[in-house]
C-alpha cells in the first residue's frame, strides 16, 4: 500500500498593489500609501508580488 504524503506548510498569500494618483494627490503621496499597503501585507503574513501606479486626469 502506497503511502500518502501531504504538504503541510504554510503557504505564503500573494499581493499585487495598485494605487492611483488623482488631481488632489501627489507622486509622493500614492508612493507613501503603498508603502504603507505593503507593510500592512507583510504584517498579515504576505507577500507583495507587484506595484501598480495609475494617474488620473480629473
């Protein structure tokens, strides 16, 4: 009889943060938010994968 293994560890979760730059925020501003973001995710336990910054015109 074949015996079953089974992967016990823990599995690390994902992140891929997207901010967005609008008219009343600065660069630096979006750039602190994630930042902050990103620590939030590595305090649960994540990891962040990928930043993704959008500008909006309005």
């Amino acid at each position: 009889m074949r015996q079953k293994y089974y992967d016990t560890a823990v599995k690390q979760e994902r992140a891929i943060l997207v901010g967005v730059v609008t008219a009343n925020e600065t660069e630096e501003q979006e750039k602190e938010y994630l930042e902050e973001l990103e620590f939030l995710v590595e305090t649960a336990g994540g990891n962040t994968v990928k930043h993704f910054t959008q500008k909006l015109q309005r």
